[in-house]
C-alpha cells in the first residue's frame, strides 16, 4: 500500500469530518448532556444476580457495536447488575484477536464483537499465536445489514451495480495490463471478505483470480481509496458514509450487503468460554443487557440519542448525521449518485423481516463455514466436521434462557436452531441440511482438498 504521512492522512480523515459537508442533515442530535434517563436498576435474585460485576468487552468502531455502547451508556448492563462493564475500542480485528488470546486477566477482553466465523476460528487454533484453541462462545448476533461495497469513482460507468456481471470484461482487462482491481477488506476470509466474494462471483468475477484482494484497517481506507492505492472496499457503516459525503468525491457506494441477501447475518457477540463457565449468570446479565439495548437501538424515537452517543469522539469520532442514513435505510447508491430511502435496506439490532436479529442461529454459522470451503479458507474436509465445531462454540442455549429470563414473548423466540432456506440476490439459495447441493450450485469457487 501506497506510504501516506501523517499529516496527508489526517487531513483526509478531518475533511469528512467537516461540518462544511453536513448539508441536509435533517436530524439535529440532542447534546450528550440532555439524554433519555438510563434504565432502572433490577432487584436481582439468587438466580439472576451475577458471580462478578466486571467484565471488558472488545468492539470496533462501526455500526454493529452499537449494542454494545448503548448497553453502557443507557444502563442496561448495569440494571442487571453488570454495573463494571468496560467497552474497549480495538485498533483492528487482528487486535481484538490478539486480545481475546491473553484475556482481560493478561490486559486484553473477555469478549465482545466479532465478524464471522471469528469465534469458531479463535476456538479452532485457526488464527491464533501458535494455533492455540481458545474455546469461545457465540451467544448472540449484533446486528443484521448496514454494510456495503464501494467503488473508487475511477471505475464509474463501467458496471459496478448489485448485477457486476457488466463489469467482468473491465475487470480482467485490469488484470491483464499488469495493475490488477484491488479489493479491500479489514480482515481475510470474514464477513467483509464474503460479501465482496459473494458479490463478484455472482457476477462472473472470480476473487481468487481476476482481482487482488486486500486487508487494510479501516481507518486507512478513505486515505487508500482517495489516493488510488485501493479500488473498491467491503466494510460497515459509517465507512461507506464517509466515502460517500466527501466531496471530492473519490467514491461511490456499488452494493449494499441488504441488497445482496436480505437480513443476512452479521457481526457477533462472543466470549471466552472458560469466562462463561465461571460466570454464567453475569454472562447471562450482559446478554440481557445487549437484548435489551437492540431493541432500544431499533426503536426509531431513540435513533437521534443513538446517533449522538455512538458519534462521541470516544466511540466512532464521526459526525452524528452520517449514523442517521443507515438506521433509516437512506443511501447515496450508484456511480449516479441517487439517494435511495428504504427502510428494507437499513441496519436492525433485534428484529428484521426474517424474524430475530439478536437469536444466533446455527444454519447461519453452517453458512459461514460453507462459504468459507468455497473459497478455500477450510478444506472440503470441514464440511463434515462443521457440526462439531458449530455446536461447540454456539451459545445459544445463554440466549435463550437469557431471553426467557427477560420476557421475551415466545413469537419473538426463534423455534429452531435454523432460519431455514436462505436466498440470495442472484437466485442462488442455501439450504442448511443441504450444504453440498449449495456448493454444487455455484460456478465460482476455489475449494481445496
Ligand atoms: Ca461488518
């Protein structure tokens, strides 16, 4: 990647960030002193009250946090006796890896906000220092939709839209002249790194051959992509915002992920699980805390509050307005740059048009490891293994007596470890009793032995 000073990034950063570019903004956010009260504490019995009230859990600076933040500051964990809960900002994934490894114990998190399969692949030694099994959790999802894929305004008019197939000639002539499409993501073989996969393979683009795919951490990315080092990027809200609203315009957003497969599975919480063994009742206490946030965090009266808190220089460093857009569904899609409003295509916490958001399905963990055999990020062999390690690290059992616990109205309690037949934009559908046939259907992959 293209060596940027300091100085040459932090004006490219500040410039998004300049209030001269906040034209249209429709909300105006409450000042963080004259916020909602914070929730009332519970009176806590033998069978709810935690084994500890301190916990440090992990999160990265985008959308899918926000359970997490608002759990803090609205005093949800602390109404169920979660009252020392430290949300810790991590520089990069690869960071909060590094800090689930040594524990809060060794000055790193107990848990926290992971993109998929994470958890399995932290449990698995598959990422690890020394492939080292650090047996984890997934007790929860954070958040469904709300992520994109941007293009670099250099490639406008040449068929970046949901269908990429009219791009696939351009693509490879790139690669043919010897400076190949760079793609970026801020983390290999996750979430980010699917949806830009997903997206390119259903439009004849093979990832693996026709383009160059890279990691670069987020906060580089608007710098990267101004600079031409980076010609398209896979990430979360705001990103994809912040590229949008500069006004040199150096991007447009191709893709939403909501458009790509409607309420797909996002980012998850998880933790340590010898952290849960020892403390299940606080483990349950916290995941009361996050239920309770997301449905705070979906309900449209609380967006302002929420866009407020989470732009706080502490949390996301953003301007308030850019975190309005993706609660509401708005976007600014296309080279042509057409606002498009839809609630369908925005970001939700606890429920969505398939149901709950919040439930951690297994069929969707089965998706994950599917799709990562597809690419070759597992060998074949792991298909046959995948319900070993999806029951393994699935915490679902914590959800659901968590939920229980709550009152969650039963309709609101998935009946079944699986949502069932999935589809996707392109036609293509997942069933998860039959993973293979999924496979099969697909013309672009890279499966190894
Ligand atoms: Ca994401």
């Amino acid at each position: 990647m293209q060596h940027l000073s300091r100085r040459h990034f932090l004006l490219a950063v500040g410039a998004t960030g300049s209030a001269t570019l906040l034209k249209g903004c429709a909300i105006t956010p409450p000042s963080p002193d004259a916020l909602s009260p914070k929730a009332q504490a519970l009176t806590l019995s033998s069978l709810t009250a935690p084994e500890t009230t301190v916990v440090k859990l992990g999160y990265i600076a985008i959308a899918e946090s926000a359970p997490l933040i608002i759990a803090r500051e609205k005093g949800f964990f602390a109404r169920h006796g979660m009252t020392d809960v430290a949300v810790s900002k991590q520089a990069s994934w690869g960071a909060a890896r590094d800090n689930i490894e040594i524990g809060s114990a060794g000055g790193g998190i107990d848990g926290g906000q992971w993109q998929m399969p994470m958890p399995q692949l932290i449990s698995e030694g598959l990422i690890t220092k020394g492939n080292r099994k650090i047996p984890m959790l997934s007790m929860a999802q954070l958040s469904t939709q709300g992520n994109g894929i941007a293009i670099a305004s250099q490639h406008a008019g040449k068929g970046f839209g949901l269908d990429v197939s009219g791009a696939a000639e351009y693509v490879r002539e790139m690669k043919a002249s010897g400076k190949p499409f760079k793609a970026a993501y801020t983390f290999p073989r996750v979430n980010q790194d699917f949806w830009i996969r997903y997206w390119l393979g259903a439009g004849g683009i093979d990832p693996s051959k026709d383009i160059d795919l890279i990691a670069i951490p987020a906060a580089q990315t608007v710098a990267s992509m101004r600079t031409g080092s980076m010609d398209g990027f896979s990430t979360g809200d705001p990103w994809p915002s912040r590229i949008l609203r500069d006004r040199r315009k150096y991007g447009f957003l191709a893709v939403l992920t909501a458009q790509i497969w409607p309420s797909h599975p996002e980012e998850y919480f998880a933790m340590r699980e010898d952290w849960v063994r020892k403390n299940p009742k606080a483990a349950k206490a916290i995941l009361k805390g996050i239920m309770e946030a997301q449905m705070w965090c979906d309900d449209p009266k609380n967006r302002a509050e929420m866009a407020a808190i989470l732009a706080q220089r502490k949390y996301f460093n953003v301007p308030s307005d850019l975190l309005i857009g993706p609660y509401t569904g708005e976007y600014i899609l296309g080279a042509e740059r057409k606002t498009v409003k839809d609630e369908k295509l925005a970001i939700r916490y606890w429920k969505d048009a398939r149901g709950s958001v919040s439930y951690p399905y297994q069929s969707h963990d089965l998706w994950f490891l599917t799709e990562s055999v597809r690419w070759g990020f597992l060998p074949q062999g792991a298909l046959g293994e995948a319900d070993r390690i999806i029951n393994a690290v699935s915490g679902e059992k914590f959800w659901r007596e968590a939920a229980q616990e709550l009152g969650i109205a039963s309709a609101d309690i998935p009946p079944s470890t699986s949502r069932g037949i999935e589809k996707f934009f392109d036609g293509a559908e997942f069933d998860p009793e039959k993973p293979q046939a999924y496979l099969d259907s697909l013309k672009i992959k890279t499966m190894k032995a």
